[in-house]
C-alpha cells in the first residue's frame, strides 16, 4: 500500500461521533466528538496532544483515529486515503502496521497467563516483519529503544515486571511495526511521578530517533506542556483552542482553557489535575446547550454565546472557539 504523494500524515476533518444513550424509556442522543478538526503533517514527526477534563471526548476521538470506533460524520484521511474506505485486508497489513496504540493499563493490555516476550514475538510474526538479523535481535534492539533488553523480559510474565517495564514493553510492542502515528491514550497516568517524567522523555526520544508521530492523550497539562510541540483542548466533544504548546497553555485565550491552566498553577508533575468538576448533570446539560458549550461556566459570556455556536477564529498564533476573538 503506497501513500498517495505529498500528503498528510493525518487528516482530521470535521470528525464526529454522535452516541444514542436509553434515557428510561426514551432515548437521547449527543456528539461525543463534534466537528473534530486537525492535520499532522508527514515528515515533522510531532507530539500532539488532546486534552481535557473526563468526558470531553478525548477517547472517542483516539478510537475512531486508531480504526476501533466508526465516525459517525466527517472524515478521517490516514497519508491521503480515506480510513473508512479502506479494505479490511488493507486496514489490517497497513493501517493497523501503520497506527499503534498504546493503551493506559499495561496491566491490562496484556494477558497475566502469557509471557510478556510472546506479546512481540507475535507482532512480529503477525506482520510478517523480517530483519536479517532474526526476530531475537530485532525484538532486543527495539527493546533497547524503550531502555529494556531481550534478558529482562525473556519467559517472564506480567506480575515479573514493575509498572513502568511493562509499560515500556508494550511501547516496544507499538514500535516493532514501525509505525508512522502513536496513539497513547493516558499512557503514563498510572504510573507514579517519578517514573511518569522518565516515560514522558522517551517518547520525545522516540519521536526524533524513531521519526514517529504521537498522539498523546492525558487530562494532564504539566506533562502536556513539557513534552508536547502541539496541543487541542476539548470541551464537550469540542476542540476550543489548539496550536503551539507553549501558546496554548503559556498564555491561553479560550475562558475554559484559562480555567483550566488555573487548576495547575505549576507545570510540576506531581499535580496532575484532577479536578473534576462534578461532571454528570453538568455533563449532560452542556452537551445540549445550543449556544457555545461553555456559556454556562463562562465569565465573560455574552448575550450570543448562548443561541450560537462560535466559529472558530485564528488569533495570535492558534486556533480559538469563542466569540471574545471574532
Ligand atoms: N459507547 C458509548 N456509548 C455511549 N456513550 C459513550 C460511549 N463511549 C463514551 N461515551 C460517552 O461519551 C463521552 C466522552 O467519553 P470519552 O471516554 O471519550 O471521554 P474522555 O475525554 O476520554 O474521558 P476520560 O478523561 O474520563 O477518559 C462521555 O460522556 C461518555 O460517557
Ligand atoms: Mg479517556
């Protein structure tokens, strides 16, 4: 499968997903993910992150960019082909090759019942991925990329390994296929502080050594705005502000991307933030405000944020969803 020529590496355009819940016995449907839109160019290998509060769609979006959830509107165009349209032999021998995810659980992303090394022996036996060096070497010098060896994670098993090797070992297990896109969704939440910080400087390493691009997803804006180059903030299925990290989050335009750098006021790993503004009748109230999503937290709202949705305008340097920069 060959890339159409001078394309992107991801297209994200105008992507939704609308879920249809049972409210008793009628039902209620709201967009989840709601005109997501967003490019990562090929050859910049970037790390581009999708934050926000719970429930602002961060997953949902990650699932239909890596194939396990389907749009419910929009389009999702991986090196120019569009994803939905792809065969299910193309999706599995290229995009699934292509896009790798790297989940928030190593603990559950892997069987306790199997040796941890049988996780890459079958990646690389399922993709076919020949190395004239035979699958120990190449498996070894992949490990190594995530700072582990063969001889640590040979024969052993799940409940062998501490959190962070496990986590690094399936981070080995994404790269093994040499992928053009990580999608890592929470994939340091679990781990403690310490640890966090060394699995944050890997994936900046892997980036320029591996020339791959990642998605990260967290709700965490320190390591956020210590590893990524680019960053969307979500609200309620909405991107409301993205660009440049140090823009976006050194000097935010959007109220609720300024609420929420207010809840970290340093960038220190330790605070990750949590807070979570008891979300359930909220949640569902904001998702069917007809205005802007935020109206009701906002305190600059106008008369107009309230019956319109605001476009979206380019103001110093980013991307900003709010009437306050028309
Ligand atoms: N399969 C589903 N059916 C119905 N609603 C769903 C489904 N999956 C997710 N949702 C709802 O969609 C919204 C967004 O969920 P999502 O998991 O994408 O949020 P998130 O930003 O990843 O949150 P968190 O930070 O807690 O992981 C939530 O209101 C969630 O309850
Ligand atoms: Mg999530």
């Amino acid at each position: 499968m060959q890339p159409a020529p001078n394309t992107n590496l991801l297209e994200v355009a105008d992507l939704t997903k609308t879920f249809t819940v049972r409210q008793g016995f009628s039902s209620a449907s709201f967009d989840a993910v709601d005109d997501a839109t967003f490019t990562l160019q090929s050859g910049q290998p970037e790390i581009f992150t999708i934050a926000g509060e719970s429930g602002s769609g961060k997953t949902t979006l990650a699932r239909m960019i890596m194939g396990m959830e389907l749009p419910t509107g929009g389009v999702l165009r991986y090196k120019g082909r569009d994803v939905a349209k792809l065969s299910g032999r193309e999706r599995r021998s290229w995009f699934f090759r292509e896009v790798q995810p790297v989940f928030q659980d190593p603990f559950a992303t892997f069987s306790p019942l199997k040796r941890v090394d049988h996780y890459l022996y079958e990646t690389v036996a399922n993709y076919k991925i020949t190395d004239k060096r035979g699958a120990d070497a190449y498996i070894d010098s992949i490990l190594h990329e995530v700072g582990l060896s063969i001889m640590e994670v040979k024969g052993r098993y799940l409940n062998e390994l501490s959190g962070g090797q496990a986590q690094r070992v399936s981070i080995a297990r994404a790269l093994l296929t040499h992928p053009s896109l990580i999608v890592a969704d929470e994939p340091v939440s679990m781990l403690d502080a310490s640890l966090r910080m060394s699995i944050v400087n890997m994936f900046r390493k892997l980036k320029d050594d591996q020339q791959v691009s990642i998605l990260y997803i967290t709700h965490d804006l320190a390591t956020a705005y210590y590893m990524a180059d680019r960053i969307a903030i979500m609200l309620r299925g909405w991107i409301v502000e993205m660009g440049p990290v140090e823009l976006v989050l050194g000097n935010p335009l959007h109220p609720y991307t300024q609420n929420l750098k207010a809840s970290i006021p340093e960038a220190d790993p330790d605070k990750v933030w949590t807070e979570k503004i008891s979300l359930s009748e909220m949640e569902s109230e904001e998702y069917t405000l007809t205005g802007c999503k935020f109206a009701g937290r906002c305190p600059h709202v106008m008369e107009k944020c309230r019956s319109h949705v605001p476009p979206n305008f380019a103001h110093e340097g980013r991307m900003v969803k709010c009437f306050l920069y028309e």
